[in-house]
C-alpha cells in the first residue's frame, strides 16, 4: 500500500467508527452517551426483563404496579403513577416477592441507579432499628456493616426471616427507620 492509499484507508476506517459511534443500536443519530446501565445486557433486554417482573408482580397482587421503564442513563426504574406507592404496597406483600424473586434475580448487577451512600447518621439509626427488629421477635437480627446493609450470612437468618415476622418487627419500629432496608441472604426465603 503507498503511504496515500494507507491515508484515505485509515480516514475511512475513521470515518465509520466515528459515525457508528454517533448512533444507537437502531441506527438512528443519537446525542446522548450510552447508558451506564449494563454494557452485557440491551436496554430493550433490561427493559423486557423489568416488564416481566411488573407482569409476575401484577399476577400475585399487586394489579397497580406501574410499567418498566428506562431512565435517560439506562437505568431500570418504576415510576409510581396517580399517587400509588408501589414500594410499600409490595414490602406488604411478602408473597409476592418471593412469588417473583426468580425474575428479580436474573437482573444485572447494573441494571439500577446506584444507592446515595448512607450517612454515619443514618447507619446509627439502622444500629437502632436491628435493636429494634431484635427486641420484637427477631433475636438473631444483625447490626448493619459500614454500607448500612443486614448480611445474615452465617446466621441462623442465612436461609431467610418468615416474612409474616419479619413484617410484624419490622412495622413495630418503622419510627426509628422507614427507608429502604437491605438484607443480604442465602436467597433461602421463608424457612
């Protein structure tokens, strides 16, 4: 190849990746980034898969859980809809998590917008709220680590809380904590 045809080759080779860099899957412009979502999963994947759950949630008691969508960054998400609060609609359905907990496995660990990180405050008052949970019913509760997460790995806990108990302690003292609780598991569920 002379040093010109190498030129116009390298241009064009140039040319095609910029302008396939410039279009999403469909082939259509696109100003945005691609989403920071899941580069192993197609946002109409993680899309599919969040419907699937929304179907599996709605099939178990939950007929108002909102559709799946997808942030602007490609993240999943369920916006609520008329004022339904579908995330404490479903934390009283305990049921209905473990009905579809198969789905909500398969999603990547990507597929959400990452947890604002807790603050020293915050993880104390999780302290009390384990005291809490522990004081109504549930003696082998764990504190929280540092990340403000329950890990009952290698507790008495490890294959799951009854969730009927879980529920009955964990409404006792939604005065001390009533964000989101993260419990880590052996996936076991009800025991």
């Amino acid at each position: 190849m002379t040093r010109t045809t190498s030129t116009v080759f390298l241009a064009a080779l140039l040319a095609i990746g910029a302008g396939a860099a410039g279009c999403d899957r469909r082939g259509s412009a696109s100003g945005a980034p691609s989403p920071s979502a899941s580069a192993s999963v197609s946002r109409q994947q993680l899309l599919a898969l969040g419907q699937e759950w929304v179907q599996c949630l709605r099939d178990h008691g939950l007929p108002r859980m909102p559709d799946a969508d997808l942030s602007s960054e490609g993240y999943l998400q369920f916006p609520s809809q008329g004022g339904y609060e579908w995330k404490s609609d479903l934390r009283n359905h305990p049921g209905v998590i473990e009905a579809c907990k198969s789905i909500e496995d398969r999603y990547p660990p990507t597929a959400f917008r990452p947890r604002a990180q807790l603050s020293s405050e915050d993880v104390r008052k999780l302290g009390e709220y384990a005291k809490c949970i522990r004081e109504h019913g549930i003696p082998e509760f764990p504190d929280p680590n540092a990340a403000g997460e329950f890990d009952l790995t290698g507790t008495p806990l490890a294959n799951g809380v009854p969730p009927q108990q879980m529920n009955t302690a964990a409404q006792a003292c939604r005065q001390i904590w009533s964000g989101d609780v993260r419990i880590h598991d052996n996936g076991g569920g009800k025991k």
